[in-house]
C-alpha cells in the first residue's frame, strides 16, 4: 500500500477515500481497509481500552511491597524523583491476597477483578517517560510526548478500517470531562479525520446531532446529496485532499448512523441479570454510568466498532481520577468502587459471548505512584519509572504475571516494558507489523512506535 509499506492490497487508502467520494463506494469501505491492513494473521480482532487517568497507584493494586510497611514513615529520598524535602516512606494501605490457580497476588481494593487472574496479564514493569499528567496521557494514547499525532485507536483503525459499515471504528466513552492532555489523546493526528474518535457521553445526549432536524428522511437525503456534490466539485477543483475526502466519509456515516446509534445504545434488551453484573442497579450514580459505558463497550464491538475506550468518570479534579496526593485511601477506594465490578463484568460478559478470544482488553494507566510521601504522609506522587497495566483475551497468555520492580516499587527491576513495546505488542495481536504501519507525512515514513518498540512476546499465547 503506498502509506503501509508490506501490506498485502496496493489499493491505498487515499484512493480507497476518492473512489468513495467520487462514487459514494464508501459503503464498502470498510471491508475494503479491514482486508488490505494486516500484514499477518490476527489474534485479536477488536479493543477495549480501559484508561484509568490519573495514575493509579502500582504497590497498592497489583504489585504487592511489603518492605514498605518496614519503613512506613521513615526519612525517604528517592534518586530518580524530586518533590520537596521532608519526604517519608508510606506504607500499603491495602492488604493483598493471593487469588486462582496463578496465585497472582491483587489488593483488597479489586475484589472483582481479582476473581479473574487467571484470564489476564499482569505487567509490573511499565515504564512511562513524563511525570506530567497531559504529557503522560498523550505519550500513551500517541506515543509521543506532544499533540498533534495519531492516538492509539486511530492508528488501529487506519490499518484495519472497520467491521461495521454504519458504525464508526473508533469511540471513545466518556463522562462530561476529558483527561489531561484534552482532545489530543483522541485525535486523529495526520491521518485522515475519518479516523478520530466518536465520542459517547454517559448521561444526556450521548452522541450530539443524532436525532435528525429534518423528520422526513427525503428531505435530508436530498441536502447531503446537495452537500456532497458541492464538495465533489472542490475536491475535483483541488486534486484531492484529505480533509475533504473525510469531510464526506463522514457525513456519510453520520447519516447512516442515526438509525443504529440509538438502538445500539438502548439497553433494553440486555436482561436484568447482565444490567446488575455490571452495576446498573447501584444507588452510586458515577459506578451506575461507568457500568453503563462498559456495558455500550461490549455492545459496541460486538456490533463490529473496532476500538472502544472506556474513560472513567473524573471524581476528584482535573488532574485525573485516581490522582491522589493526598487522601489516597478515600479516593483511591472510591475509584476502586466505581470501576471495579464493571471492568469484571466485562471480562465474564467477554467470556460467556464467546468474544473473550477475538477481543483484546487493557486497563491502562499513565504512570504509577512514588513509594513515599509528602509531609501530610496521606498520599503519593506521580512516578512514571515503574507502574502496573494489565492485559487480556485475544492471543494474551492467561493467568501470567511479567516483569518486577524493585522491593520498594521505586524501578524496574527485570523485563522492562516501554509504551512503545506496549503498543508494539497491540498492534502485533491485531495483525500488524508497528515498522510496516506507516503514514508518510513530515518527509518520513511515521508509525505509532516511532522509532522504537519490541513486541513483548513471553505474554503471547
């Protein structure tokens, strides 16, 4: 392809856009993209990515340090992070225990997760590069540590296109705020604007403009033909460009997905027993909402949407969820409580629909949570040098646990893992080769993982 070197369709994608803006072929657009993107056999055919912004702390969650509570309260100095003087050790303020047939230890503060070790894995040695929360969240979603490039899903979707016609590839789900980093972490970047996030709310009107101004469907279908032929004309005046190329793709999905959108988000017809599984009946109104965007997260790729992110919501300012400086223990189990039973759900829900194989689920943060603490002794700070993210489905190993960090959760102490490696080893579960899925913009060949990136085998099944 001319922007996928090693792809196996030499139709490339500006040309796939321009057929369909000329002829309006972008009905079949998707399939179109779907088999000319992989390079080889994928395991995985969709994501749901789980973002947990704020950095969610690695010694409290999935990486048990007893030698912190030895030193709880004791002088701290970490060589690697400066954040005022008068810093102590902190010990745990969760309890861990040892769950499934792996053993793999998790906090009392994920009771639900925990029931399903064996079906993930857990990666301890996360290394991020930026202890700032905007830069942190769009290093993730970019790989790059500036706006203006692709996110992760748009990335995907360039590569693989969609699985539903009437459907966009990418949404995000989110609540009314957006984290650290703001609309970049989303963006389409470079690539055509076809592959930018849809986004979902999770109360009110969930998609803007859904609902049709013109009540007869004749009506409306004339003015997009009037429209459409309009930018035909400055596309032809122009030679071609992207933006208008996109401009028509996705008023065309736009139009398509008035009819779908609405029934797709209509729970009616999920029983009671599934609603309860994920939290609906709660009295908690943020663990009834982020329930309800991971259950639309199933809905939505099971209906063929390629990546779904599932955002959750900010409680606690703008910084992020479970950025805690302070009052870790409060708000760290308030975001547990929210999030927990939900993220479960899915696993079991994945499972029982036979979806769990063919879909690929993150819980991802941006960093992890320095062992020590400020002067008040009641919180942790940002720490990009080591973290915990786990993984599972689609091609991933069951019930392993990769990499460690040192006694103290301060660095990576065997089988680092970059977030080039992570995305690396995404793409490589979908089918795509991260040095062969390029876009050639800026004088050079781009790509997702930069110039970086390993695939991370040894949790491959």
């Amino acid at each position: 392809m001319t922007n996928c070197p090693g792809c196996t369709n030499t139709f490339s994608r500006r040309d796939a856009l321009r057929a369909a803006s000329t002829g309006f072929g972008y009905t079949a657009l998707s399939a179109l993209l779907a088999s000319a993107g992989t390079h080889f056999p994928a395991r995985a055919k969709n994501v749901i990515f789980l973002f947990m912004p704020g950095g969610v702390s690695h010694m409290e969650s999935f990486d048990p340090k007893p030698k912190l509570a030895e030193l709880d309260g004791k002088p701290a100095k970490l060589d690697n992070y400066v954040a005022g003087p008068n810093r102590r050790w902190l010990r745990p303020l969760w309890t861990f225990q040892k769950y499934g047939q792996c053993g793999a230890p998790v906090s009392e503060l994920f009771p639900h997760i925990a029931q399903h070790v064996d079906d993930i894995a857990i990666i301890r040695s996360m290394k991020s590069e930026f202890p700032l929360h905007a830069r942190g969240n769009i290093f993730l979603h970019t790989g790059r540590n500036i706006g203006g490039f692709p996110s992760l899903g748009s990335w995907i979707t360039y590569g693989l296109g969609s699985l539903n016609k009437n459907l966009p590839g990418y949404v995000l789900l989110r609540d009314a705020s957006i984290p650290p980093g703001g609309i970049e972490n989303y963006s389409n970047g470079f690539l055509p604007a076809s592959h930018q996030a849809t986004m979902i709310r999770d109360e009110g009107n969930p998609v803007e403009n859904i609902s049709p101004a013109d009540k007869d469907a004749r009506v409306q279908r004339a003015k997009l033909d009037a429209l459409a032929q309009q930018d035909r004309s400055l596309l032809k005046a122009t030679g071609g460009d992207d933006a208008i190329e996109s401009s028509i793709a996705n008023y065309e999905m736009a139009y398509r997905m008035q009819s779908l959108v609405p029934d797709l988000l209509d729970l009616a017809k999920e029983s009671e027993e599934t609603k309860k599984m994920y939290g609906l009946d709660s009295e908690d109104k943020p663990k009834r909402l982020y329930g309800l965007q991971c259950l639309r997260a199933r809905r939505l790729i099971e209906a063929g949407v390629r990546f779904v992110e599932v955002t959750c919501p900010n409680l606690f300012g703008m910084n992020g969820t479970w950025d805690q400086h302070s009052n870790l223990k409060k708000e760290h189990e308030k975001n547990a409580f929210v999030t927990d039973q939900a993220v479960a759900a899915l696993v079991k829900d994945l499972k029982q629909r036979g979806l769990f194989d063919e879909t690929l689920l993150v819980w991802a943060t941006e960093f992890g949570r320095t062992p020590d603490s400020g002067p008040k002794g009641d919180g942790r700070d940002h720490h990009p040098d080591c973290f915990t993210m786990w993984i599972a489905g689609a091609g991933v190993k069951r019930g392993v646990t990769y990499g460690e960090t040192d006694e103290l959760g301060n660095k990576v102490a065997s089988n680092l893992v970059t977030i080039h490696d992570f995305h690396a080893t995404m793409l490589h579960l979908l089918g795509l080769n991260h040095e062969k899925l390029t876009y050639r913009t800026g004088g050079r060949e781009q790509r997702l993982t930069d110039v970086h990136g390993q695939v991370v085998k040894a949790i491959l099944s």
